[in-house]
C-alpha cells in the first residue's frame, strides 16, 4: 500500500505538471488557467449536489434501520473526489469526477468493497461487529 501512496506522490504532480505545460503549448496558458478554473468550480458544485444526495440516503436509510454501507462509500468517494479536483491539474480533474458521478462511482465502489473483502480475507484489516 505503501509502495502505490509513494507512485501517487511521485509521479503524478509529474505527469501534472508536464501536461499543463504540453496543453499551455497547444492552447495558451491562458486557457489553461481558465480550464483549471473552470473545472474547480465545476467540480465544487457537483460535489456538493452528490454530498447532499448522499447525506439524504445516508438518513433514509438509517430511518429504514438498514445500515448506510452503500452511503458511506458514495460519502467517501465523494470526499476523495472533491479534494482531488481541488488540486490543479487534468489527471487529478478526471480522477475526480470519475468518483464525483454517480455511474462511473458504481464500478469503483465494487472494486473498493473487494479489496475491503481481500483485506480482511488477509487479515489486514478488521471490522469487528456491534
């Protein structure tokens, strides 16, 4: 887990940093900055659209006595991809509306419960029960 946090560190401010300044080349830095802006805001609103989705099936669901399971990922995904599109930056932009929209969160959210799954399956981790 380590290992992947440190590439995530390293290589992608790189990877950033060199298509900003391949995208300013092609379209101006201007428009650049604009898009990074434009994004941002973008992406501040959809967050908090989603976040008050999710805060509202988070409720219901605890009104219905069934446990948020499928709440608190969104809640998480949702948290995870407004601090990344606060970052500049169009690797760390998509990255975040793929978690900030509701179909493209689906297939991640499967994928983080099956690593919950491998984890504990491991012992890596432990949810222990009430």
């Amino acid at each position: 887990m380590f290992r992947w946090l440190l590439l995530f560190i390293l290589v992608v401010p790189a990877l950033e940093i060199g298509l900003l300044v391949w995208t300013g080349n092609i379209i101006g830095p201007l428009w650049v900055v604009l898009l990074i802006i434009l994004t941002g805001v973008l992406g501040a609103w959809l967050a908090k659209q989603q976040g008050l989705e999710t805060i509202y099936n988070f409720r219901q669901s605890m009104a219905n006595g069934r446990v948020p399971q499928d709440a608190l990922l969104d809640g998480a995904c949702i948290l995870v991809g407004g601090a990344v599109l606060l970052t500049p930056g169009f690797i760390t932009d998509a990255i975040g509306f793929l978690l900030l929209l509701p179909p493209t969160r689906a297939p991640i959210k499967r994928l983080i419960r099956k690593l919950i799954r491998r984890m504990m399956d491991r012992g890596t981790i432990t949810i222990y029960p009430k």
